[in-house]
C-alpha cells in the first residue's frame, strides 16, 4: 500500500523508539558508572586499612 503522506502515528512511534533507546542507553551508562564508583570505594577502603595497620 503506497501512501503519500506520514500519518501522525508515525512520529509517535517513531519518538517512542528514541526515547526507549535513550533510556536504555542511560540505564546501561548508569549501572556501569555505579559499578566502577564502587570498584573505587572498594579500593580506597582497603589501601585505609592497610595504612591503618602499618601506623600500629
């Protein structure tokens, strides 16, 4: 079925899937930034503690 124009629905649709894709991307980029934040909590909690029992 040809049709010459767009219908509304199109860029409803068409926005959906941008904003889904958008989300996801942010869900992934957040969860891997939590990830690495922690990573470096962790880090810096045991170089502390190591320091700590050298001071002793």
């Amino acid at each position: 079925m040809m049709r010459e124009a767009l219908s509304q629905w199109d860029y409803v649709i068409a926005a959906y899937a941008v904003a889904l894709l958008a989300l996801g991307w942010l869900v992934v980029w957040s969860w891997r930034s939590m990830t690495k934040a922690e990573k470096r909590r962790d880090a810096a909690k045991r170089e502390g503690r190591a320091r700590a029992r050298q001071a002793r």
